[in-house]
C-alpha cells in the first residue's frame, strides 16, 4: 500500500485549486517549506502570503481577504493555527463566520521528535466548539484533496487538520468527499470502529485481526467531525450495538466525545474511546509515539474485545 502525507496532498491539492479559481489565496507562518504551501508560492507568488511567524496576523489577514471576496487558505502547524491564535479564529472567523479556510498541518503526536510543545492534542476540541466552525480530519492524500476542494466550494470557515508523517492511501481516485458524510469502509454485525485521520488504516488492520477471532467489525471513517454524520453514526450502533472511536487525538472533546454525545442521546450501547487519555505527548519518534500512547491496530483491537464483553 502506497504512502503520502496528508500535508503533501494538501500542498498539490492547492496548485490544482490555484489554477482553476483565480480567487484562491495562501497565507502562511514562515513554515511554507514545512506546511507545503510552498508549492502554491512558487507557482502563483501574487497569491501567497507570508505573514511570518506571527499566526494571530496570519488569520486575521485572511479575515480581511475573505471580505474582500478571496478564498483564503491559512497554514500554519496545528499548535499555533489554533492555539496561539483562537481569539482571532474565534473573533474574526467563526463568528462572523467568514469564508476562511485554516489548513493545520503536523498535527497530533505524529510530530515526533518537536516534543509536546510542537504537538496538539486538543485542536479537535477547540475548533468543534466555536459555533459555525467545520472540522474535517482526512485519512490519506485522496481525501485530503477531495476535502480541500470541498472546503473551496463551503461558503463558511473550515478546519483542515493534517499529519507531517506519511499515512497510507486508502481510496481510490475515483472516491468523491461530501462535507458532513461518513464513509463506511467495511460493513459489519458485530461492533463498529469509528476511526479518523491516521487512525482509519489501524481500524482497517484491526478489523482484519479480528476477522480472524470470528469477529465483525464494522469500519467508519468519519473524516467530518463537525457536523457529525448523525444518520450514519446512529444507523451503525444501532446494527451493532457497540462501538469503538480511534482518534490521535485526546479523548476528551474530539471523536470519541461527538460519538459518545449522539449515542446517549439517540442509540445508547457501550462505547470504548482510544485516543490520547488527558496529557501531553513527549519527544519520539511517530512509532513510539503511538505505541506509548495506546494508538496502535493491536490497541483498537483490545478495545473491540473490551466493548464486546459489555455488550
């Protein structure tokens, strides 16, 4: 199976964009090397924007240019396109929910190396809670690009959340993104796993393990964490009546906490969340990052034959 990051995707997928809508614009934090804008900037230099390592300016220049009729895509690392400068998304962007795009690359622990201060763990979190805001984690490079120009075509600000590692590719090219719709990618009887961003392809070696225990698993990739597919959520535990959610990301307000939400209040069945448990991550390697933090196929797995014993 073929790799590529969700962030070179991203950085192909705006030169197409570029060619095609002379509106789109790129702003980026000094890091278009790093983000991959960099693309974007060599080939339309009269459309992109550095605004230096200052993400507060960052956004609220794309703020400016978005009343001024531009598509503006604003990147940064997840850190700081949503830490550093959420008073100005939440101010500037989502309230008078303005037609921003913030494109967050290195999300996640999979930084590695950068150490806590360089990961995010809590970008989901923050982002789904701001009224008006759209949350798309893509899980490989198709859906990456299918987002992107899905996010061009949303009248409205939107959150793309994207890795620094190399993910495997999952769809084919032929796979059409539609903001707000789960994708099934593996139909089942016995539990389902909703899984997002790096987490789908460990749900999808998961649930081949468990085939093997004679188990069933349903595999969701829900790639739009807001909104929620509601329809396919429900529909899903309904059939199964338990679920497992696999993000990187903390347990506490990203997946795990949108399907534990809809599920009290519409399907209840019991529910095991894999995900980071309430702390920071450290310097390592990505491997040993998913590893310590339990965010491998063998922990989905575990969580599956937990679930299935309160079922």
């Amino acid at each position: 199976m073929s790799k590529i990051a969700t962030r070179d995707a991203y950085g192909k997928a705006l030169v197409r964009l570029g060619e095609e809508n002379k509106d789109i614009v790129v702003l980026d934090a000094d890091l278009a090397k790093s983000t991959k804008t960099i693309d974007f900037a060599k080939a339309f230099p009269e459309r992109f924007f550095d605004l230096g390592i200052a993400e507060q300016n960052l956004i609220g220049t794309a703020a400016g240019l978005s009343l001024s009729g531009k598509i503006p895509f604003a990147s940064s690392f997840a850190m700081f396109a949503t830490g550093r400068a959420f008073e100005q998304v939440r101010n500037s962007v989502a309230y008078p929910k303005l037609n921003v795009k913030i494109a967050a690359t290195h999300a996640g622990i999979t930084v590695g190396e950068d150490g806590a201060s360089h990961q995010t763990v809590e970008d989901i979190a923050i982002m789904r809670a701001l009224p008006n805001m759209t949350v798309i984690v893509p899980a490989d490079g198709i859906e990456t690009e299918q987002a992107v120009r899905a996010a061009a075509g949303y009248k409205g600000p939107v959150y793309i959340r994207l890795g620094r590692s190399a993910v495997p590719v999952i769809y084919d090219d032929d796979y059409k993104f539609e903001i707000g719709k789960a994708s099934v990618l593996r139909e089942g009887k016995d539990v389902t796993v909703f899984a997002t961003g790096i987490m789908v392809s460990a749900a999808l070696d998961a649930a081949d393990s468990l085939a093997g225990e004679g188990v069933e698993v349903e595999v969701i990739n829900v790639s739009t964490i807001k909104p929620l597919d509601a329809e396919t959520v429900v529909r899903s535990l309904q059939k199964t009546k338990a679920g497992v959610t696999a993000e990187e990301h903390s347990i506490i307000g990203g997946l795990g906490a949108a399907v534990a939400e809809l599920s009290c209040e519409n399907c209840p069945v019991p529910l095991v969340r894999v995900g980071i448990k309430d702390v920071f991550g450290e310097s390592g390697t990505p491997n040993e990052l998913l590893v310590k933090y339990g965010l491998t196929s063998e922990d989905i797995v575990q969580a599956v034959r937990n679930v299935l014993q309160r079922k």
